[in-house]
C-alpha cells in the first residue's frame, strides 16, 4: 500500500517553504515517509533510479511552485531538470490524482509558460501555502485533508518509546485579546518561569523555547523529564482569529513524555495515571499561565511542576 509523501521543488525558487513543509509533514506522518531531496538521497544510488522509485511508491506528491518556478523551464541547458523529470514522471502514473500542486506565495502559471511534459499540473487543484502565521496553518490543515484522502495516514498520538522517530504533539488555546497582547504575554510568562527563549519572529507570529533551565531541579521525580525537555526546542505560533488569537503550542517529543510519565508513575506508585492527561495537564497549567499574564498577575509555578510533590 503507497503511504508515502514526495516533495518536488526547485531550490531557487521555494527552498525556504518547502523546508518548512517538510518540517511539518515529518513530524505529523513520519521522516521515513516523507521524500525531500536533501535527506532523501544516498551517497551511491542511482539518482534518477532512485526519484522514480520514490515517486512511484508515494501516495501523493507534492509539487512546490513560487514566484519563478516556471522561469526555469526557459533557461535550461543541456544538463537534466530533475524537477521536470520528477512533475512529467509523477503525472505519468496511473494515478496523476497523486499530484497536488502547491503555491508557495505564487499563482498557477501559464500552461505556456511550461513544456508540454508538465502542463497539465495547471489544470489541477492547488493549495496555497504561506510563510505569514495566520495563513500557514489553514493552508497546512487543508494539505492534511487531501493527504488523509489519498491514504497517507498521520502517526499515532504517541509512538513507542524506542522508536527514533516520534511527532510532536500540537495543542491549541483561543484568547480573546490581539495577536500582539498574547505574544507579550507568552514571552513574559516564559522570562517569569525561567524557560529559555531561543528565538522571537514577530513577523511569523513565533516563539521558539526550551522548558526551564538545564540546572533547574523540579523535583527529583521529574528531574531526569525536565532536564530532557529543556533540550527539545519547542514553538508556539500565533495566529490571527476573528475574535481574538489562537496560540498553536508545539511539545517536546512523545518518547522523552512517554519514559518520563512511566519513571514518575513508578516512582510515586500512581499506577492510574496516564501519558495523555499528564501532558493534558501540563498544557493546561501553559496555557492558563499565559490568561493569568493578561489579567495582570504572575503566571503561577512552572507547568511541569505538576508532579512535585512538595506543591
């Protein structure tokens, strides 16, 4: 069964969103499913041979087209264009409903801009992406829908904890104030828990963070998860809503949560608890930190002081 994700691109022309793309479409479904040229390929194949396996094992792939994709095609020379090799090979498949083309802050070109091998990706449905916060993520749910059509099936919520490759786990919470108001909150909240911020784009809506500090002991149960934690970068993204704001909360990997949550249960002998509502919890007290932060008071303990048992 083909369950398998290509990306195609040019570098020149959307190497920045289909990087961002790839980014996401690993973490949701997997880095072994999903073909980016710059992990994909492997010192010693065939590169040809090995494009044409790839596209031909994939479910649905996705053609990434800026601003100047279709320049390209004028100014080639004797040596190959893999990108038209790889958009002619995946609309030659028996199934072209694979292709999905996506606009990277660009339009549909002309079909006579392009040769004739490619242009029938024009007469398809497109999805539109862009790197501005407040369009990246519905433009990311609606690329997900078309994948789940096409059987390409996201991870499961929690993966097991030997396996190397785990998706990080996404949580939502709508405020009823501006983007602005909620990022300094966020920010003050993070500066007020002593978490490390690690980078601020406030074009993108961005906050990337480590939880609290490498020397921080919060609790001896919890010890061991904090200090795995604080090396996991972790994002939040804000995005604009019609009422107000929605910040998009990325957590650390499900295998430092799973092994942390079985440590403490065995620990505190709370054989009840379980993965999810741990991390339930620990967003939670998040997220209501940073609604205390608007209202004008200190954001309350550190969220993963959840399991210290001294509070």
């Amino acid at each position: 069964m083909r369950d398998k994700i290509f990306i195609s691109y040019r570098r020149a022309d959307s190497d920045v969103i289909a990087q961002k793309l790839y980014g996401d479409l690993k973490l949701r479904y997997g880095e072994d499913r999903v073909y980016y040229d710059v992990v994909g390929n492997r010192i010693g194949f065939d590169f040809g041979q090995r494009i044409a396996n790839a596209l031909n094992d994939s479910a649905a792939i996705l053609v990434v087209i800026g601003g100047s994709w279709a320049e390209y095609f004028k100014h080639r020379t004797d040596d190959a264009d893999w990108v038209e090799f790889e958009v002619a090979h995946a609309l030659g498949l028996d199934a072209a409903w694979r292709v999905i083309p996506v606009l990277a802050e660009a339009s549909m070109p002309s079909p006579r801009k392009l040769p004739a091998s490619v242009g029938q990706i024009t007469r398809l449905h497109a999805i539109a992406l862009s790197r501005k916060a407040n369009e990246w993520g519905p433009g990311v749910r609606a690329l997900h829908q078309e994948l789940n059509k096409r059987g390409v099936k996201q991870l499961p919520l929690y993966a097991k904890p030997g396996k190397r490759l785990i998706r990080l786990q996404h949580h939502e919470h709508h405020f009823l104030t501006s983007p602005n108001q909620t990022g300094e909150a966020l920010v003050s909240a993070l500066s007020f828990w002593n978490y490390k911020i690690l980078h601020i784009d406030k074009d993108e809506g961005a906050v990337s963070f480590n939880w609290g500090t490498s020397g921080h002991v919060a609790g001896r149960a919890v010890q061991w998860l904090y200090e795995k934690m604080h090396k996991e970068g972790t994002d939040a993204v804000i995005e604009r809503d019609a009422t107000g704001s929605v910040l998009n909360l990325s957590m650390p990997t499900a295998r430092y949560l799973a092994a942390g949550t079985a440590a403490i249960t065995m620990g505190h002998a709370w054989p009840t608890l379980a993965v999810i509502p741990w991390e339930r919890q620990v967003v939670k007290r998040f997220f209501r930190g940073i609604e205390r932060r608007l209202d004008g008071l200190d954001p309350g303990p550190d969220p993963l002081l959840l399991f210290d048992k001294r509070r």
